[in-house]
C-alpha cells in the first residue's frame, strides 16, 4: 500500500509539473484573458486517459493505473482550477465567457476522452 502511495506522489508531481509548464507557456501564447492552459491540461489529459484506459485494459497493465492515471493525468488534469477560473470569469462580469469556458472545457474534453479510446483500440486492433 505504502509503495501505491508513493507511486501516486511521484506520478502526481510529473504531472503537476507538466500542467504549470503547460499553463505557463499557454499564458505567454495567448495571455490572461481566456484560462487557456486549463483548457489545454483538460482536453489533453482526457486524450491520454482514453489512451490509457483502452491500453492497460488490453495490455494488463492495470498495475500501472495508480502512477499513470491517478498520479501523472490526476496531477495534470485538474477541475478545481476549471471552477475556479470558471468563477473568475463570472465575478469579472464576464458570465458569456465563463459559460463557453465550461461547455468548451467539458464537451472537448468528452470528445478527446472518445477519440483517444477510438485511435487506441483501431491500432491495437
């Protein structure tokens, strides 16, 4: 149990890691109007988790889920920044904004969830 843990913590600071790059570099792209770094880790995060949950399904990889998914993708991924910059928008007047945000960030991040399991299970075929 103690080692799972570990490898959570480990997996959740790479990923944790690669979501301040991510939104660091999306900032610099697009600026701070729009929270589009939140948008990106979401949206790509839900790709990889298709992939991995078609993966280590097929694969028997499921040992591998705690640091993959839980760790890496639950460090990179996060909806609570998702609320968060979904209230700012609101609190800043900007309701159209934020209510675009959400469908973008939720539609985008089903479809890409979708086609990541779609892709993987067409070249593991």
């Amino acid at each position: 149990m103690f080692g799972t843990i570990l490898s959570v913590a480990a997996g959740g600071a790479l990923g944790a890691s690669g979501r301040y790059l991510v939104n660091v570099g999306a900032t610099r792209a697009f600026g701070h109007g729009f929270p589009a770094g939140t948008v990106i880790v979401n949206v790509l995060g839900s790709l990889l988790m298709g992939v991995l949950f078609v993966v280590l399904a097929r694969k028997g990889g499921n040992a591998y889920a705690p640091f993959l998914m839980t760790g890496v993708l639950g460090g990179f991924t996060t909806f609570s920044a998702f609320s968060l910059d979904t209230l700012v928008l609101f609190e800043r007047g900007q309701a159209g904004t934020a209510g675009l945000y959400v469908v973008a960030s939720v539609a985008l991040s089903l479809i890409a969830l979708v086609v990541g399991a779609m892709l993987t299970r067409a070249v593991l075929s």
